[in-house]
C-alpha cells in the first residue's frame, strides 16, 4: 500500500538497467527502464550487440 502511493506521488527518474538472466543472450542485452527511486518498470527493449 505504501509502495502504491509512493509510486502514485514519485516524480519518475528514470534509469537505463541492464538484468542479469541466467539465459546470457549471445546476441544482445534486455535494457529495462526503471526509476530508482520507486522501482516501477516502465518498458524494456532489446539492445543488440554489432
Ligand atoms: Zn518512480
């Protein structure tokens, strides 16, 4: 209930995060943006590697 209302008054500073999976994609990174300060998720893309 906290986190909820936190979230709901967080004014989101979003950072780029790079997941550690067990599965490690020769490919690529899954690049998460999440703000730091209340954890909420707001999408992720797939970073390929050149
Ligand atoms: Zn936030």
């Amino acid at each position: 209930m906290i986190r909820w209302i936190k979230r709901l008054f967080c004014k989101h500073d979003y950072q780029l995060l790079k997941k550690v999976s067990k599965f490690q994609n020769l490919r690529g990174d899954r690049i998460y943006i999440i703000c730091t300060k209340c954890g909420h998720e707001q999408g992720s893309y797939f970073s390929e590697h050149f």
